[in-house]
C-alpha cells in the first residue's frame, strides 16, 4: 500500500502542472488529477491482479493477442470513467473538445501504463520462479543429507542388534527400507506436496531407528489433530526439525529427553511444532549455524508460500528448543507426481 500511495503521490506531481499550463486555476488542476489518477489506481490495481494471478497462453502469438486485448480493455476503461467525470464537472461544449483531443492522449497514455504494469508483473513472476529454484535446490540439498551421520550410527546400531535379536533385526531394516524409500520418492515428486499422515510416518521411522542408538533416552509425544493429518505438507520439511531435536537437542545429554510434535489446524492454516527439552541455545544463534539447515528450511518455505509460510524458533540455554512451522492450511494434489 504503501507503493502504491507514493506512486499517487508521483502522477498527481507530474500532471498537476499539466493542467495548470491549460489555463486551470490551481483547485481546477488539483480536482482534474484526481480525476485522472484514481481511476488509473483503481483499474491498474485490477490489471495487476490479473497479471499476477492469471498466466498468459505459452504461445508467443496468442500472448500478444491476450495483452493486446487486455490492454484495450485497460486503456478504454480509463478513458471511459475520465470522461464520465469530465461530463460531470464541465459543460457540454467543453466534453465535445474533450473527446476531440485529450481523450485520445489519455487512451494512449492508459496503452503505455498498461505496457509498464505488464513488464513489472513479468519482472515480478522472473524472480519468483528463481525464488523456486532456488528453494528447490536447497530442498534437494537437504534431501541429500539424509544425514550420512544418521545412516552411519543406524547401520552400527543394526550390527549390533543382529546379534542380540534378529526379529527386531529385520523391523529396523524394514523401517530404514521404508525411510530410504520415501526420500526417493519425494527427490523423483520434486515439489509436490505430501499428506501430513506420510510425513508423520517417515518421521516416525526415523525416530524408531535413532531410538536404536539412543533407548529410552529418547522419547517421543506426539500431539496431532485428527483434521490436520490428511492437510498438505512439503515433502521432508519435518525431517531438518525432527533431527535437529535429537542431534543437538537430546543426544549430548546424558537423560536424553522428549520431543514433542503437534500439529493444528485453524483459520486455514496449519500450524506444526517440534519441540524439546534438551540444552537449547542462545535465541539468534541457531541463524549462524550451518548444521542445522533452519535457515534454509525458511527461505523454502518464504519461496514456496510466498510470503505466507512461516518458520519461528523459540529457544534459550537449558530451556529446550521448539521450531514452529506456519503455512496455508490445504489438501496435496493427488497424484501429482505419479
């Protein structure tokens, strides 16, 4: 809004002294730039929700054919409603030169600003898409992860567990067959998006496999509204969460300690938290850590939201760590990346 205040402010500034040189008192002048600049406000506002909401046809003609169309429409309307209120405040003589000259000027003004708002909206849809790519390389970064670390002390703690119990053997390699299986899966979907019940699922494998090495000092409470389950979530976006509670949360302590996940759904928006009670940190340090991966969770979730998904940590010395996640409550598209 602001923007938008400021570009009034401009246009009134530069055609003010247009109508003055007309021979308009200064009042004259001032009411004729309103006249002339809240319609194009109005309308332009309009023409930039179509820009930015609507995609033009992939063909190179049918695109010019499509901004060609929408930019009559655009200019026409501007001369139409500037004219309407020209009739209102002049007399009739004076809207018969109107239309002679100045309305002609004003459709071939309302042409160019229309070519502006188009060119600004591209500009605009050009750096969202390399805010995708960018978050899409680092979502592929962290897949990529999938923490040798991780996959080390589980493949350790299972040689060790074959000697012990075979049965439970055979159903940690079967949960860390189900895990690998569901990173594949979501490296070959990409972007698409993913059911909270199969994030929760792959989380719990995960944690089931740390708990391998860790025992009893890991503990685990889940707290999830049945509603929230079938919502849609990136794939992998509880997994950065989930490790950082074990890796620098709970495992350094010789108790261990419990994470707690939840998850609701209000007001269309989904709201998810992974907490511990481990050793914490100073609030702000978490930004200058690069093993965590929190920064880049945000910036995923800034780029593939725009703007409406939200990553907030709360956390002090001794006082546990919690991540909470915000974004748009929604359900996945099925078969999307089938």
């Amino acid at each position: 809004m602001a923007v938008v205040g400021c570009g009034v402010v401009v246009l009134l500034a530069v055609v003010m002294p247009v109508f003055r040189l007309q021979g308009l008192s200064w009042r004259l002048a001032l009411m004729a730039g309103v006249f002339f600049v809240a319609p194009c406000v109005l309308l332009g506002l309009a023409a930039w929700r179509v820009l930015t909401h609507h995609a033009s046809p992939p063909s190179l003609g049918r695109a010019l054919a499509w901004h060609a169309v929408t930019a009559v429409v655009f200019s026409l309307s501007w001369t139409v409603v500037f004219s309407g209120l020209v009739y209102l405040v002049v007399r009739p003589g004076g809207m018969a030169a109107f239309l002679r000259g100045p309305a002609l000027w004003q459709f071939v003004w309302g042409l160019v600003i229309y070519g502006g708002l188009a060119q600004a909206a591209r500009a605009q849809q050009r750096l969202k898409e390399q805010e995708r790519a960018a978050a899409g390389a680092e979502l592929q970064a962290l897949r990529a992860q999938l923490n040798p670390h991780f996959l080390f002390n589980t493949l350790h703690s299972l040689a060790q567990l074959a000697r012990e119990d075979p049965l439970a053997t055979q159903e940690a390699l079967e949960r860390l067959g189900a895990l690998m299986r569901y990173v594949l899966e979501a490296g070959r979907r990409g972007t698409d998006d993913v059911a909270l019940e199969d994030e929760l699922g792959f989380v719990r494998h995960y944690l089931a496999l740390e708990r391998l090495r860790l025992g009893d000092r890991l503990r685990i409470v889940e707290d999830v509204d049945t509603d929230a389950l079938e919502l849609a979530v990136p794939p992998l976006l509880l997994q950065p969460l989930v490790e950082n509670a074990v890796r620098h949360g709970l495992a350094p302590r010789r108790d261990g300690g419990t994470i707690r996940m939840t998850a609701r759904a209000r007001g269309g928006i989904l709201a998810i938290e992974v907490a511990d009670d481990g050793a914490g940190a100073e609030p702000g340090a978490w930004h200058r850590s690069r093993e965590l991966g929190l920064p880049s969770v945000r910036r995923q979730l800034e780029a593939r939201f725009a703007g409406q998904g939200e990553l907030d940590i709360h956390t002090r010395p001794h006082g546990g760590f919690a991540a909470r996640v915000r974004i748009p409550a929604r359900l996945p598209l099925r078969g999307a990346g089938s």
